[in-house]
C-alpha cells in the first residue's frame, strides 16, 4: 500500500466537496454531495480499513496507543497511524462545515460572512467552529430554530 498516494488522493477527494460549499452553497450537487453524507459514508469505510489494519493486521507502530501522550506519539509513527489520523481531520472537518453552511443557511446568516468561517475549518477545524459560533453569537442569530426553519426533508 502507498501511503503517499493514498494521502494525496484523499486530500484531493475531499477539496470538490469543500470548494462547493463556498462556492455553491445552495446548489443541488452541494445538497447531493456534501450533506447527504456520501463524504462521510466513503472517508469513514476508508478510515475502516486502516483501523482494522492497524489494529488486526500489524499496521501500526510497536509500542502506540491512546493511553498516554507518548504512546499516542509512537502510534503515529507508523504511515498507516497517520494517514488515519489524517483522514479523521478530513471527514470530521468536512462534517462540521458542511453543518456551519446548513446552519448558516437555516438561520439566515449570509453566505459571505461565513466563508472565512470555512476555511479555517478546512485549515483548522475546531478554529473555523469557533469562529462560526462566535459569529451566530455576535449577529443575533443564535437563538434555537423550529422544525420548519431547519428543513425537515
């Protein structure tokens, strides 16, 4: 297995799915693609195979685990460790934008005010959620919405 090539073509997967929730926010091909759940359905079959073969099949660094910080560090030492971390980032970042601009939407904050928003939660995840939060806070925009508002489809 090529790590390196599996990393790059996750990393390109997941930008189309990133590039339209900037840029076509409302279209049916975002609804269709990005929050269907097609991405995280793909990415986490995908993070399955790695885990089991970190775990199962003897793809992971002697010594790693998740009880202690320098266990966690040894762990990612190993290709497969890492490309799974990596592909974490990639699903779980993607997730919580892609519920930023259905909530953004829901809520009536605009489109342009968001996408700095997003890309820091492409570039940062939990930094861009922040950022997003603090803007629904600061617009008046937090207050809890009804079925209806959230699109009970």
């Amino acid at each position: 297995m090529n790590y390196e090539t599996l990393y790059s073509a996750a990393n390109l997967a997941v930008l189309p799915a990133w590039l339209l929730l900037v840029l076509l926010p409302k279209s049916e091909i975002t609804k269709r693609l990005v929050h269907s759940g097609i991405y995280p359905c793909i990415y986490g079959a995908f993070y399955l195979v790695l885990f089991v073969r970190a775990t199962f099949m003897g793809h992971g660094a002697e010594g790693g685990g998740f009880d202690t910080l320098e266990t966690v560090m040894i762990a990612f030492t190993h290709p497969n460790v890492a490309l799974m971390g990596w592909v974490h980032y990639l699903v779980f970042d993607l997730f919580v934008g892609a519920w930023v601009g259905r909530d953004a939407a829901a809520r009536g904050v605009n489109h342009f005010a968001i996408i700095p928003c997003l890309f820091f939660t492409f570039l940062a995840g939990p930094i861009g959620l922040l950022m997003y939060l603090l803007l629904r806070q600061f617009t008046g925009k937090c207050s809890a919405l009804t079925l209806d508002e959230r699109g009970a489809d």
